[in-house]
C-alpha cells in the first residue's frame, strides 16, 4: 500500500490529467469509438473513458500489438490500444448476454469486469515482449500489470478495487476472472479477429458473436452450452493456425530475436561504461541492471518502464547502427534494412557441434570473436499447443446438467491432439554465411 500511494504521489507530480479534473465536475457521457473490426464501440460507464485517458494507458496506443510481424505482414500495424478497446467490447457483449440468461451481475462486477479486460495487457512493454526478456529481466508483463493497476488505482482512490480482485482471481463469482483470463477470455476472442483482420490471414477469423450467445455460468465458472461445440472448434484450432502462421512465423521470430539481442547488446556495453546513446526513458533500463526486487520496491522504476514505448527502442536502434561498437551496429543495420537472418527449424535440438560450426563461421567472415558472433547465431525452442487439459479448460454444459471438457466432448478426430505441445527448435544466422552440409 506505501508503494501504491508513492505511486499515486508521482502520478499527479507528473501529470495533471485530464480525468482528474473530471472526477470533481460532471461525469463524462459515454462516448463511441469507431472500431474496424467491430464497427461502433460504446464506453458504457464515464470510468472507462477516466481510466483510457491516462498517459500510462494511452501509452498502449505506441505499443504494436504483433511485435515486428509487420515486416512479414505489412498490414499489421495495430496496437495494444486497438486492442485493450476491442476486448472491452467484447466483455461488455459478454456480459450483458449473461445478464439476459438470469446470471446476476452487480454495476459494480460489470464495472470491475470490463476495466480489468481494458488493463489486462498495460504492463507490456515496446514490441510486446521485446523489453521484457533483455533489459527488464526476471518481470513478466502480467506482473507488470497488476503493478501499474494498483497505482492507478490508488490515483483514482479506489475505483479499480473490484477490477484487481478479478484480474487476480480473488472475486468470489470467478466467472468474471475466466472472461478476463482463461482458455476461452476475451483477450483471446479480441486479438484472434484483429490480428487476422490486420495481417489477412483469414483463418484466425472465429465467430465471436456466437461464442459470447453460448457462453453459461455453471457452479461460479464459465460454460459453453453445448450447442457451441463446433464454434468453439474452430476457435482452438484458428488459434493453433494463427500460432504457426503469424505469431510464430519464422521470419518474425528471426527480426525479433535479432531485436532482443541488440538491446541485450547494448545494456552489455552501456553497463561496461561505453556511452551508449539513448533516449531519457530507456537510459535507466540501460546504464542499471534493474532486477525483479527493485523493479517491484522503487515506484520510480515503475514509471520510468511507463514511459517507454516502440518510438523509444526505434529512435535507438536508428542512432545505433552508426555506433562504434561493430556488433550493435551491424545488428541494427540488418534490423532497419529489414536484412534479416536465415532461420532453420527442426523437431529436435540442434546439435552442439551445428551451433559451432556457425559461431566459426561468423567469426571468421566478420572478423570478430567468439563471445561476439553468439549475437549473429541465435538458437533456441518455441512451442505451439492450441488447448491444454492440464489446466482449467472449456467446458460444455449440457440440457441434462452434466459438464464435460470439449476435448472429451467434440467428435473432432484433431481436437485431442491440439492439446499437445508442438515443439519446434531453431537455429538462425546471417544469410550469407554458407549453408551447413548435410
């Protein structure tokens, strides 16, 4: 709580916005977005247009939602902002579909409810996770999250009481936690339409609409009446779809772990005291090795992370390419020119004496040494699983009362095995350097 009101006191020391003023004059009147893929979006309750209009929110407005997936994708160009208000809408939609089924939901639960979706995805930080596995390490973005929530709610004396017990699953009708976050929320719903609205990868596209009318409360969680089944299908396997084809598409993945290692790059060269120019928000993430316990004790970090966004990282990378530092150069070079590395993918690991025999062969065409080739070759895992039943799942309830989870209940041949964890090894370096025999 001391933390939370030193936030608060920053807050007002940093900004006089504009929905303070607003909490002592009248009440904002709902307003209407205009959105792409929903059309007309009402925010039905003065608090949220209070809470969009934070700088800390209106931050997601300049964080991309797909990362660099617009070099592979040119028309993927939305951002968390898009985001955060197309969930909203759809927890609206949500709700009010239960209300109609006799679910009872206080103003204040559907309150809660929808500001929790609205700032589910506020602690990411530039290119979505980009930041959150180089300089800002060991704090994930939902960690983050609940951070700035509680500031914010400490700014806005109390208002967002209701939305962190739900975002954390401490509300006694937790329902409302799973439409925020589970294996069938309305993040999930959100960025599968949107994403394959931006990037034309039609088989992202689900029928929202339906899967909302079929959506049931049984014993305090949320259900699928049965006749859902076949929606709720072809959203786990669009999700699975959308994995292979857009999030872990292996040319996005090669642009952003060669963006991941520029910045691991330049901390390293900042922090061994060579001037690393940055813009006044990154230069503390940079110049200091912030950990976990510092990042959550010292409110001021926290709201040096909120200032950063994609402009920040871009704006570096720009100034950097000319840096004297060869490798932080070349990386960046190769990430502007759009340059960027071959990548191979395979069912199993890489050999140790494959990774070798490219760190050899980087060093040997640039001239540089081992220790600074590992940034030209980038191996790792990623992994793919469209359902988990290890979890809470998606059930569906059926006339005579009984609940069942959907891998049992579909009589899709493929649905079990989406819940199966695909994984795929990778193994990437610049294009130039030969190809390895086989």
């Amino acid at each position: 709580m001391v933390q939370c009101r030193l936030l608060a006191i920053i807050l007002s020391e940093h900004w006089q916005c504009k929905e303070t003023r607003q909490i002592s004059g009248m009440a904002a009147r709902p307003k209407l977005l205009n959105d792409p893929v929903y059309g007309f979006i009402q925010l039905r309750h003065a608090d949220f247009t209070q809470v969009l209009d934070h700088p800390w929110v209106q931050r997601m407005r300049r964080i991309s939602q797909l990362g660099l997936s617009h070099l592979v994708y040119p028309g993927a160009v939305h951002n968390r902002f898009h985001h955060a208000v197309g969930a909203l809408h759809l927890m609206q939609e949500a709700l009010d579909s239960l209300r109609e089924k006799g679910v009872i939901i206080t103003e204040e639960e559907y309150r809660g409810a929808c500001l929790a979706i609205l700032l589910h995805d506020v602690g990411h930080g530039p290119f979505s996770h980009a930041l959150e596995h180089t300089i800002v390490r060991g704090v994930h973005h939902e960690e983050i999250s609940t951070l700035i929530m509680n500031a914010l709610n400490a700014h806005f004396n109390g208002m967002l009481d209701v939305a962190i017990e739900i975002f954390n699953d401490h509300h006694p009708k937790g329902f409302l936690h799973d439409l925020v976050s589970s294996q069938l929320d309305m993040d999930r719903m959100d960025y599968l339409r949107r994403d394959s609205f931006f990037t034309g990868v039609t088989e992202g596209h689900i029928s929202s609409e339906r899967i909302i009318r079929m959506l049931n409360v049984h014993e305090g969680r949320l259900v699928v009446e049965e006749k859902g089944i076949y929606s709720i299908e072809k959203f786990i396997i669009s999700r699975r779809l959308m994995y292979w084809q857009v999030y872990l598409h292996k040319t996005v993945l090669s642009a952003e772990w060669m963006m991941m290692r520029i910045l691991e790059r330049a901390g390293e060269i900042a922090r061994r005291g060579t001037d690393v120019w940055a813009t006044p928000a990154i230069a503390p993430f940079l110049y200091e090795d912030l950990d976990r316990a510092r990042f959550i004790a010292d409110p001021e970090v926290l709201a040096g992370f909120c200032s950063i966004d994609d402009n920040d990282v871009m704006c570096c990378i720009k100034a950097w390419q000319n840096h004297e530092d060869a490798v932080l150069s070349e990386l960046c070079q190769r990430l502007l020119e759009r340059r960027l590395f071959k990548i191979e993918l395979r069912d199993q690991p890489f050999d140790q004496n494959d990774i070798e025999e490219r760190l050899k062969s980087v060093s040997a065409a640039f001239g540089i040494s081992m220790e600074e080739a590992s940034y030209f070759v980038l191996h790792d895992r990623i992994d793919n699983r469209a359902y988990s039943t290890a979890s809470q799942g998606i059930s569906m309830l059926y006339k005579d009362g009984s609940v069942q989870d959907v891998a049992a209940a579909s009589d899709h041949l493929n649905l079990s095995a989406l819940s199966m964890t695909v994984e795929r090894h990778f193994l990437a370096y610049p294009k130039e350097i030969p190809p390895r025999p086989q």
